[in-house]
C-alpha cells in the first residue's frame, strides 16, 4: 500500500471520529488540502508519462495503416 493511500486512509479516520474540536478541523483541513495537492501532482506526472507512450502506439499504428 502506497504512502498516499495511507494518508487518505488516516484522513478518513481522523474525520471519523475527531472532527469536534478546532484544533482537530484545523489539522484535519491542513491535511486534506496537502494530500489533495500531493495526489494531483502525481496524477499529472503519471498522465504525462502515459502520453509518451500512448504517442508512440498511435505512431506505430499509422504507419500500420498507411501500408
């Protein structure tokens, strides 16, 4: 399991069952908006890496069916 997918895990339970005092909403948001942010720069590099390779197959593919 992926550093990521624990946080959200710990996220879910941190909203559970400490979602009453300020202090807890408080770290609760700060850790929300750092995981939100770490999870969409990770999702963007993986797209972009997707893209090089999606690129190369649909090359290949045209040259396929100019033949």
């Amino acid at each position: 399991m992926s550093i990521i997918k624990l946080l959200w895990f710990f996220l879910f339970i941190l909203i559970l069952f400490f979602r009453y005092t300020i202090f807890s909403k408080i770290i609760i948001l700060i850790l929300t908006i750092i995981i939100t942010l770490i999870t969409i720069i990770k999702i963007i590099a993986d797209r972009n890496e997707w893209r090089i390779i999606a690129e190369e197959y649909h090359k290949k593919n045209e040259i396929k069916n100019d033949k």
